[in-house]
C-alpha cells in the first residue's frame, strides 16, 4: 500500500462559533425554498430561521446592507449582493417597511428594487433592512429568527435543515447575514462577539 500525503489548500473551515456550546430544536425542520431566489443551490451555514415548531417547517429571515445612501426622494433601493432577496420580500427599518418587487441583480455591486420616494425614510450607507411583518409608513414590526442554519443545506425537492437556538462565541463577521441589534434582543441564548 502507498501512502501520499497531500497538503491542504484553501479554507476548508470557518470559525462561525463555539461548536461546543450548540443547542438545536429537536427534530429536522422542512425549509420553505420559496424564501429563496429559485436558483439558490444551498442554504448557508449561520443563515437566520424562523421555525414554526408545529409544523417543523423552517423559512430565511432576511438582513440587506444599503449599499449607497437612500435619500427621502430615492425611488431605488441599492443593497449589497448575497440577500438572497426575493420579490415577496418585505424589508424594513425602524417602524417603516416595503415589499420588494423586481430585483435588478445587473450591477456587479449591487442589487436594486424600486421602491416609493420616502417610503423607508433616509438612511447612510450601511444601515440594515430586515424582514418585516407588512409593509406600511408607520407601526411595523420586525420578525426576528428563532436561530440559526446549523449546517449548509443541498436545497433538493424538499431540503431539511436543523435550527440552532443556542450557541456561544458568534463570529458576526462570518455570518452569511449581517445582524441587527433586534435579532440580538430576540436571540437571547446566543453569545455574539463584536
């Protein structure tokens, strides 16, 4: 028998959080893929969930980082690339949120909706949509996740994925999806570093 020991190249692993201190639901969870673009191949390790706990079914809870200034008489939204958007989305910030429509994935920065001047107010560069309840100019309400994707997901004819509801030792910045301090509140079992 021949041994060959090849060196390994590339990263194989990266360290998202404390795999020690993981606590999941019980049982696998059917993931909604109509929460996802229809040509999304896999659900990313670490990307946010909603479950329903009686119908074990899991969907993506959306984060998207302004990729430019939105100024209140903007009509087009500009959003970093990898939102994994969807044109049923709805995103919002503080107490206003829009549906998304059309997402114009042309730019090689960013993604683009159309949305009405003011209907998400002003906001810098970097500011966090999330998915919220329903759109509207006041009074609406983010959904936080429940946890988290524990593991990459093949997204087949019907994808099961475990959701992780306590961990320590988050590595925001290796997240597939920005946080925001709402979904930190709501994750009250999990540990972020900054």
């Amino acid at each position: 028998m021949e041994y060959k020991e090849t060196a390994q190249s590339g990263n194989s692993y990266i360290h998202m959080w404390d795999v020690a201190t993981t606590r999941v639901f019980d049982g696998g969870f059917l993931f909604d893929k109509s929460s996802v673009p229809a040509d999304t191949e896999k659900l990313p390790r670490g990307a946010f969930l909603k479950a329903d706990l009686d119908e074990q079914k899991a969907a993506m809870i959306k984060t998207a980082t302004l990729q430019t200034e939105l100024l209140v008489t903007d009509t087009v939204v500009k959003v970093e690339k990898g939102a994994l958007l969807v044109a049923t989305d709805v995103l919002g910030i503080g107490d206003k949120a829009v549906t998304v429509g059309a997402i114009d994935t042309s730019n090689d920065d960013y993604d683009s909706f159309a949305i009405t001047a003011d209907a998400l107010g002003a906001l810098a560069v970097g500011a966090i949509l999330q998915t919220y309840d329903s759109e509207g100019s006041s009074g609406k309400v983010a959904i936080n996740p429940d946890g988290f994707n524990i593991a990459e997901v093949t997204l087949d004819a019907e994808p099961s994925c475990t959701v992780m509801y306590e961990v320590k030792g988050i590595v925001t910045d290796k997240l597939p999806q920005v946080v925001t301090s709402a979904i930190k509140t709501a994750l009250k079992f999990c540990q972020f570093l900054s």
